[in-house]
C-alpha cells in the first residue's frame, strides 16, 4: 500500500521555545522607546520653556543697545552690537560689584557652613527635648525673607534699634553705628545676615550625614583614648568632605545670585552692591536692557567658570577619599 506523503505544512519544524525572532525584539523595543519619550516630553517642554528659550533670549538681548523706548520705536529686535560687553567691562563698577559679590559669598559661605556644622555637632548627642530645638533651629531658614529683613532692620536701627541702645549701656558708645547705611558695617551685617538665614540649610545637610556615620569606628577610637578633637578631626570630618564640599558649591551658588537679601536689608548702599542688585538697577534705574542682559550673561559666564573648575578638580576627590 503506498504510503502518502505529508503535508507541507507539517514538514516545517515546530518552533522549540528558542530566543525571540529579531522583528519581534525589534518591535518591543520601539515600543518602549516611544513610551520613554512620551514620559520626558513634559519635563522637556518645561526645561525648554523656561530655562532654554530664556537664556538664549538673554543673550541676543546683551548684544543689542536696546530699552523700553527702542522696544516702543523699533520692536524687539534692533542691530547687533558689542558695546554692551565693551561697557560691562570697562565700568569701574562692575569690578567693584564683582569684588563685593566675591566677599559676600565666600564669608557667607564658609560662616553657614561652619555654623550649621557646630549646630549639628552640638545636637548628636541625644538629650531632652531634642526634636524640639531641632525644629526651632529651622525658623531663620523657612521664615518669609521680608519679614526677617524688616526685624533685622528694626534691630539695627541707629535711632531706637535695640542693637544700638544695648551698645550704648552696657558697651559705652559714645556714637550709634548705622549698621545699613554705613561702610564696611553693611557689608558684614548683609554677611552676618546671610550666615544667620541660611546655616539650617547646612545644618540639615551635616546632621543627615551624621546619622548615617557609622559608631563602630568612633566607639573604638574612644577606647583607644582618643580626645573629643581627635575623634572630630580624624574619624567624624573625614567622612563629612564630601556633604561640605556640595554645601559649597550650592551655598556659593545661591549667594552669588543672591539679590532679596541685599536689596531688602540697605538696597545696594554703603558697599553692599552686589552684582545681582547691580543688574536690576542697571535695568530699573537706568532702563537699560541690553547693558542688564550683557551683566548677567558675564556674572553666568564667571559663575560657569567656577563650577567648571570644581566639577573637573574638586568634585569626586571627596567621594574617592
């Protein structure tokens, strides 16, 4: 009896559970790619809308002699110059807000950093009523900043501050001291005020990496008789580098932006024109534009710089260490 061939279909190898076809990979793959897109374009769009598009319209800005009348007359686009640039730097008093920004933000700096680390240090050791004075540490930094300088400037008062009658009782001052209006006094009670506003931000970085150290290495040194400064220098600071230097650069960044403070406490009187109060009234008090976009772009420019150096230098030795 002759035997029938199979069908053709029946000839072709049954699929063995191997790996996926390439099509198929290929398909997923793209999927996943589209659904990726679709999550990072609103974060997209806004980095976009309001970082991008700014800085760029900045710049074109800084290259044109441009103010409000110009705007009026011409609209938003007019020549392109280098005048604005040429002024910038070739003003004596860019140089001198440059220096005064420099100032401030280095002893603003290093005065939080080093306050919020006694402040951390001074509340590890457990004791009574903790969570509570940890709390009230926060008030300088989460309270409204108008209403901070409007205290401090009652305080300071030359006239009926209480800084100033307290001088004159019990310290004997012949003559009050006009803290705001009077140089170099302006310049260091704007950094004093700095170092009091802002050492809780540096007080929540340190006492978070504090709980984190581990008592193992501390519990031995103690045994071993170390002091309490030994212990600090050598075991606790070590391993406290690397949350100092991001304390660093973010203080140092937001200090060197720093304009509310400044211009609520004196307005940029007796020295205390920092460069960002220096940009706004380049803008507000002489109109002008282009000059205001020009000093921004160079303060942008130096504070790059900056980071640059830190980040290719400075920014993985603490964590290798």
């Amino acid at each position: 009896m002759t035997q029938l061939a199979p069908p053709p279909e029946a000839t072709k190898a049954a699929p063995t559970g191997g790996r996926p076809s390439r099509p198929r990979r290929s398909s997923l793959a793209s999927r996943d790619n589209r659904a990726g897109l679709v999550m990072v374009l609103p974060t997209t769009i806004i980095i976009i809308a309001i970082i991008i598009i700014p800085v760029i319209w900045n710049l074109i800005l800084s290259f044109q002699q441009t103010d409000f009348t110009s705007i009026a007359e011409h609209g938003l686009f007019s020549p392109l110059t280098l005048d604005n640039f040429i002024a910038v730097f070739t003003d004596p008093g860019f140089w001198s807000s440059l220096w005064t920004t420099i100032v401030y933000s280095v002893f603003s700096t290093a005065g939080s950093i080093a306050v919020g680390l006694g402040a951390a240090l001074a509340f590890r050791a457990p004791f009574k009523g903790r969570g509570v004075a940890r709390s009230l540490m926060l008030l300088p930094y989460v309270a409204p900043v108008v209403a901070v300088t409007f205290v401090w400037q009652i305080m300071l008062n030359s006239q009926f501050g209480i800084v100033n009658t307290l001088g004159k009782e019990w310290f004997g001052w012949e003559h009050p001291i006009d803290f705001l209006g009077q140089a170099p006094y302006a310049l260091i009670t704007v950094i004093m005020f700095e170092i009091w506003r802002y050492f809780p931000f540096a007080f929540l970085f340190i006492t978070a990496r504090l709980v984190a150290l581990p008592g193992d290495i501390e519990e031995a040194a103690l045994v071993d008789g170390v002091t309490p400064w030994q212990n600090f220098r050598y075991i606790v600071l070590p391993q406290l580098l690397p949350v100092i230097s991001l304390l660093s650069v973010l203080r140092l960044i937001m200090t060197f932006n720093k304009f509310d403070d400044v211009y609520l406490l004196t307005g940029g009187a007796a020295g205390t024109e920092v460069s960002a109060v220096r940009v706004y009234n380049t803008l507000i008090g002489s109109f002008d534009i282009g000059g205001a976009a020009a000093n921004a772009f160079v303060l942008s420019a130096i504070l790059g710089v900056f980071l640059f150096i830190y980040v290719k230098f400075f920014a993985g030795k603490g964590d290798d260490e």
